[in-house]
C-alpha cells in the first residue's frame, strides 16, 4: 500500500513509526502520512495490511485443547485450539486466576506485558495489565528493558541518574549540528533505527540533525561491522570493527591519549573519580598488559595507525562520543557505556555544547530531540504487593530454574516459581533469545493467558487466547513527554471479528472476580480518557499554557505545546558547579572506579571498564563461523507488522533475508535469493541470501521479527522463516545487569538443498472440539 499525502489533518492516529491522516474508506486510502513529518517510516505503508489480514486476526475466544484436557502443559507448543464464547473464556481465564492465587498465591503470577503494543495513553496494554494484576493482589513483574539493560543498570553506578535521566538530559541535535567537529559513533546513527520511538511521534528529524551538521563540516565516524549504520551523508568514515570488540578500541584509544599526554587532567581530578584505578588498568601496572593499539589491533582487526591517528584527531577536535543501543546488547555490555564515557572524560569535554557523551543516538528519535519535556497523566497502575521481580531477560532461567539464586545489581535473588503467565501486549517468542529454550520453559507453568489480535507464535503457544484489537481499531489520545503534539487518535476500521479492548477485556476479568467497580473506577473507555485530558489541561496549565477542553480537542483533533523548542547538554550543571550540582555516585563525580561494583567480586564485572572476551565471538571461532547482527528491520517494528504487505514484500521466497559479503557467498557457493541453512548448537532457521560489500566479510545479517515458524524438515526441527533468535545466546550480560546479549552470538550456514517447507507463520493453528 502506498501512503498519498492528503493536507487535511483533521482525524489522526498516531503509531509507534509515526502520525497518519485517517480517512474513510470510501474516499480511497484509509491512512496517508502525516504531512508535516520531514521522513515518514516505510514502516507505516505495511500497517492497514496487516490489521486487515483475516488469514491470521484472531477470529474468537479460544482454549487450547491439551489444556481442557489436563495436560499440564505437554502440547503447549504444538496443539490446537477450541473456540469459545467470550462468557466461557473470561469464565475460564478468571476462575483460573483465582484458584492460583487461592492455591499458591500472587507471586506465583508473572505479568509479562513487554512490548510497543499501542502509542495511545488510554490503551496501553501494560498500564491496563498492571492495573487489573494489582487489584487481584499483585504479581511478578520485570525490571528493566531488552533494548539497553546493562546501561540501564550501569548508569546509576558511574553518572548517579537512570537510563531515562540520561536519555532526556542528552546533549541536544541542534548543538551538535552547530558545534561538534567529530561525531565518534559506536553502533552508528541509523535512519533504520530512528524511524521508531517508545510511545510514538509525530515526526522523524535524525536524518535532518545529522545533515545539518553535516552541513556545517561535522566529520562522523561509523564505529560498526556495517557501513549502512550510518546515513549517508557527507563527511563520513566507516570503520569497520570486529563485532563486540568496542571495548579493546577504546581502550586503546584511551592508552594513546594518556601516554601522548593528550588528555585533560584537569578535569579528570574534577569532575571523575577513580581515574588513578582506571590509569593503572590501561597502562598495565594492575594486570601486566598494556592497552596499546598493537594489542587492540590483533582484538578488533583495527591496524595500529589507525587507532593512533585516531586517538590525535579526538583530542583535537570538539568530539562527541555517541554510543547506540546495539553494543551494549552484548556479553559485558554494559563494559562498552563505561570506556566510552570513561573516552569522554579523558577528553575533558562533557558539559559543552554539542560535544562529550551521549548514549542512544538515532536508536529511535527522541534521543537529542529539542523539545521541551512535560510529564503527562496516563492511567493509574495501583500498587503491586508482590515485591519479587525479575530482570526482564531472564524469563527462561525463572521458568526452568524456579528456587534458584541469581545475582542482579548487587543482591542475590531467587527465581520465583510461576504457575500462571499473564500475557499481555507483547511476543516473547520474537523478542527473547534462544526460542528453543524458551519452548522448554514455555512449558513449566501450568497456565498461559495471552491477549493478543493475531495468532503469532505466542499466542500458538497459550492455554487461553483472548482476541485484543489492534490500535486501528480503536480511539485514543497520543500524549508523549518527548513529543510536543497531543493528538486525537481515531479509530480507522472496524474491530476485527469478536475483538475487544484490553480495557474491555479485564473489565469484563474484573466483574467475574468481584471487582469491576474498582477496576473501571465507574467510568467507560471514553470517559476515562476524557479524565486523562482533564488531567493534561491540569498539567499544562502547571507549565505555563493551556489546552481545550475534551470535545474540542476531539472536534480540532490535535493540540501542540506553545513554546516547545529547549535544547540541552548534558551535565552542564554539574561541569558548572560541581560541588552544588553533585551526581548521586559514591563519590558525587563520574565514577571511572566504583568500589560498590568492586567489592562484589564479579568476575564478569570489575570495578572499572574493561575489556572481558564474549562468551562467543570471532577472535576465538571455529573455521567457517560468522558473527550473527540481528538488528531492527526497516519493515517493521520488531516483529509487528511482519504479516503486512512491506514486510512480506521485502521477502524472498516467503523466507527473511540475509545478507552476506559477496567474497564470503562466493566461497561458500551461494547467490542471490538462495536458501541458506543458518545454524549453531541452539538452534537452526531458513533465510534467503542477498549480498552486499558494505559490511564485514565475517559477518551475517538476519534482521530479528520473523515471525517463528518452527516445523520439523528433512534437515531436523528448525525455525523455516528466518528468526535469528533461534541462535541467539541466552545469558545475562554481566551478574551485575542481567542484560539480553543478543548480539553474541555465532552461527554457520550451508546451501539448502532439501524441499523447501511451506511457511506457516501466517496462519491459524487447527481448531477442534473437545472429545475429538
């Protein structure tokens, strides 16, 4: 579907890869790009497609048969289903929830609500979730993100803020256009990446910061195995690192500006602690190896000259040290965020416009976006009585290793022991790593409840499947902090057979438990987003400004903050006065040594950055092996919309593509939309071949989202659609952040000579009756 571009902006809806006219369908197009977006998504173009895809859009309630029948779980991965009505399903579900909690308990409950289900405020699937858990008495819920898990736990150790500090506090574009000579970009800017932003937006302006500065004569350096993580701009290097290897480069880098006196030590002793510690790691007095281009270079297959000359123009330029997210997806992680900002101190440039230290970068869009910033009303969740957690990643280790000790941030904890999983707006089986390991964990609870519009490979793998509607089928209100456009989201089409709300959904939970009153607080869908506009009109008018009231926001159906440009540079006011502005680390500074990390003796994680080798990667492989990049597609978000038209348009012979270096097909003897067998120890999938020089000969790229598919074929059971979490290394990063490492991981292919098995990842799981 192509996107026609209409002026009218009066019906809107907004997703996570942008804002959309919406028209009705009489008039042609149903959705037409918003036309004051500078760089609309490709993504979008596949969005109607796929909410219209009857072939796969949950039709009705549904029961697992296995489950009926009392199979505790055995065919979980493997069954089909019955169809019921929506009384016995919220019958089944709700009396299921109940005899847990009366059996077990609370804790016994995981609510697993991790992905980007809607950019609406009202309907948002996890603040709906945790609303309705909560009122039942709590559950067990995760902490942190896949997306950047070992910063998010590494930030408050050495610059005192979290994640969302940093990211907000980030050093603006603008700035950067007009002050930064040397753009040092570890994972790059990709346009492919900053198409998407967590809670949506309105427009989509990396591309234009980049060009700007561009513009004014800023040189960037795409630290990456790919030459496409950077746009292509002017100005521009690629330097073509060994994946999971950042860390040694920086290290070097560091040696170079500490032995060559290039650093600034004024501001080491002012504004960082530990530098003494971290001097001694580097030079090679603690350990006996010096950090020298010459060995970084036999690490990360960067040639000594280059790091040097390196190292000089960084210490000669206004230089801004960029980390993406994708690095520290990786064994030791959160080891790469140190050295970066541990490079940026020693260049003595935090503080000032345009330059220093940032993370996340083009990631999605808001890093560095400048904008003011409002904190907006959204749903109240309550208060969770069960206080166990877990890191989000470690979701097959909880479910196979329930009583177990894990560490995480300093503690020691437990695994709980789940016998219900409560699913709501997400797919682990897209998002987590080794899917057959999760199959084998997917089957220890004894009971899966999922919500979900479509029949992907989570919701072919649940005991209760309740039919959610997609955003296009709903109304809603578009508010994010990061964005200053309020929008009206209207409903494009129809729901989709028996679909509801997840609104409606635990509704309807909550009456059957005994509890509706306090679950919906006596108001309906509309009403209660009309209270978060009154909220909103309460906040605005806190900063300075006000908005409409509901039904003319709803006639209008957009509003913007006044006054919304700020720019910012992240810790200016501390550099300004560091004794009145100190961070929240052990020592108030920049911990380049944090002794709370060191005195927990983690092997994994000592108590300053250093370079760690992955548990896989190239420098120790086997003839033949090639380091898997699973990175974001340019089709889709994740694995949403992988069943629309530009999504299965970008296939090849219905399988995902990969991409490899011409040199390195050629000796393997595959071309252009081949079929390659991808393999490791964990698992295997099918992906079609394309082929490209702009990338690293020792490497492959398999963009993660296929929606899973596993069948068993003449070569063994495998994924036959290209899902690259199929191979992907499940462990924590570090016994400190427990991040996900998907991008450890090493793999090898060969010609695919057998049948090629039909994909079925587009199609409902059989139905049948109970007793048949």
């Amino acid at each position: 579907m192509t996107l026609a571009k209409y002026p009218a902006l009066d019906k809107m809806t907004v997703a996570h890869w942008g804002a959309y006219c919406v028209r009705d369908k009489t008039q042609g197009e149903v959705l037409s790009d918003n036309p004051e977006d500078s760089a609309p998504s490709l993504i979008g173009t596949g969005w109607l497609s796929a909410c219209l895809d009857a072939s796969v859009r949950i039709q009705k309630p549904a029961i697992r048969k296995g489950w009926l029948e009392g199979d505790h779980g055995e065919k979980r991965c493997d069954d089909s289903y019955v169809e019921v009505s929506w009384s016995d399903a919220i019958r089944y579900a709700g009396d299921e929830i109940a005899r847990v909690i009366d059996m077990h308990g609370n804790k016994f409950i995981y609510g697993g609500s991790y992905g980007w289900a809607s950019a609406g405020r009202f309907h948002h699937s996890q603040s709906q979730l945790r609303r309705f858990l909560n009122l039942t008495g709590g559950y067990v819920a995760a902490r942190d993100t896949y997306s950047h898990a070992a910063a998010e736990v590494i930030f408050p150790h050495i610059l005192g803020m979290s994640n969302k500090q940093v990211e907000e506090g980030l050093t603006s574009w603008p700035l950067i256009a007009e002050h930064c000579e040397l753009f040092l970009a570890f994972g790059g800017v990709s346009g492919r990446t900053a198409q998407i932003a967590s809670g949506g937006t309105w427009d989509h302006e990396v591309e234009n910061w980049l060009q700007h500065g561009a513009d004014n004569g800023m040189q960037t350096i795409c630290v990456s195995p790919l030459k496409s993580d950077l746009n292509a701009v002017q100005n521009t290097e690629w330097l073509s690192i060994r994946p999971n290897t950042d860390v040694a480069l920086i290290l070097a880098l560091s040696y170079e500006l500490i032995q060559n006196n290039w650093h600034d030590q004024g501001f080491l002793d002012q504004y960082t602690s530990g530098f003494s510690q971290f001097k001694a790691y580097v030079i090679g007095h603690s350990d006996g190896v010096q950090k020298t281009p010459e060995w970084a270079a036999t690490i990360c297959d960067v040639s000594p000259s280059v790091i040097h000359d390196l190292a000089k123009r960084l210490s000669q330029s206004r230089t801004m040290v960029s980390v993406a997210w994708g690095p520290q997806r990786a064994d030791h992680g959160e080891q790469v965020v140190w050295a970066a900002l541990a490079l940026a101190c020693l260049l003595g440039q935090i503080g000032q416009p345009g330059v220093g230290f940032g993370f996340g970068y083009g990631s999605t869009t808001p890093p560095g976006r400048p904008k003011r910033f409002i904190s907006w009303p959204s749903v109240p969740q309550g208060k969770n009585k069960v206080k166990d957690f877990i890191p989000v990643a470690r979701l097959s280790d909880m479910l196979l290793s329930p009583g177990q000790p894990y560490t995480y941030d300093g503690e020691t904890r437990i695994y709980p022991d789940i016998k219900l999983v409560y699913w709501c707006g997400g797919n682990p089986f897209h998002h987590h790593q080794d899917l057959n390991r999760l199959e084998q964990a997917w089957q220890q609870p004894e009971t899966v409840i999922v919500h979900d519009h479509s029949w992907t490979a989570t919701a072919k793998r649940a005991d209760i499947v309740l039919p959610a509607t997609m955003a296009l089928e709903r109304e809603d209100i578009f508010i994010n902090r990061r964005d200053p456009n309020l929008v009206a989201m209207r409903q494009a089409v129809d729901p989709f057979g028996e679909a509801k709300n997840d609104f409606e959904i635990l509704r309807d939970l909550s009456r059957h438990m005994g509890f509706e009153k306090a679950f919906t607080d006596g108001k309906t869908e509309s009403q209660w987003q009309e209270e978060i506009w009154n909220n909103c009109r309460i906040t605005a008018r806190e900063n300075g400004f006000s908005l409409p009231v509901f039904q003319d926001f709803l006639a209008e159906g957009r509003a913007t903050v006044p006054q919304n440009a700020q720019t910012r540079v992240l810790l200016d006011e501390f550099v300004k006065d560091p004794d009145q502005k100190s961070l929240k680390t052990e020592s108030g500074k920049i911990s380049l040594f944090s002794d709370k990390i060191a005195q927990l003796k983690l092997s994994d994680c000592p108590g300053h950055p250093c370079w760690i080798e992955p548990v896989e990667w190239l420098g120790q492989a086997l003839d033949g092996a090639l380091h898997l990049i699973s990175n974001q597609p340019a089709t889709r978000l994740h694995s949403q919309l992988d069943n629309g038209i530009t999504s299965r348009d970008s296939k090849v012979k219905d399988r995902e593509v990969c991409t490899l270096h011409p040199a390195r097909a050629q000796d393997l003897g595959v071309s252009d939309d081949d079929i390659i067998k991808v393999f490791n120890d964990r698992g295997a999938c099918l992906a079609a071949v394309s082929t490209c020089d702009q990338m690293r000969a020792d490497c492959i790229v398999l963009p993660t989202g296929a929606w899973l598919d596993i069948q068993d074929t003449t070569q063994g059971r495998m994924d036959v659609h290209g899902n690259p979490n199929m191979l992907t290394v499940d462990k924590g990063a570090s016994g400190l952040t427990q991040g996900n490492i998907s991008h450890t991981a090493l793999v090898w292919i060969e010609k695919w000579t057998g049948p090629l098995p039909d994909v079925k990842a587009f199609q409902a799981p059989s139905f049948t009756k109970l007793g048949s």
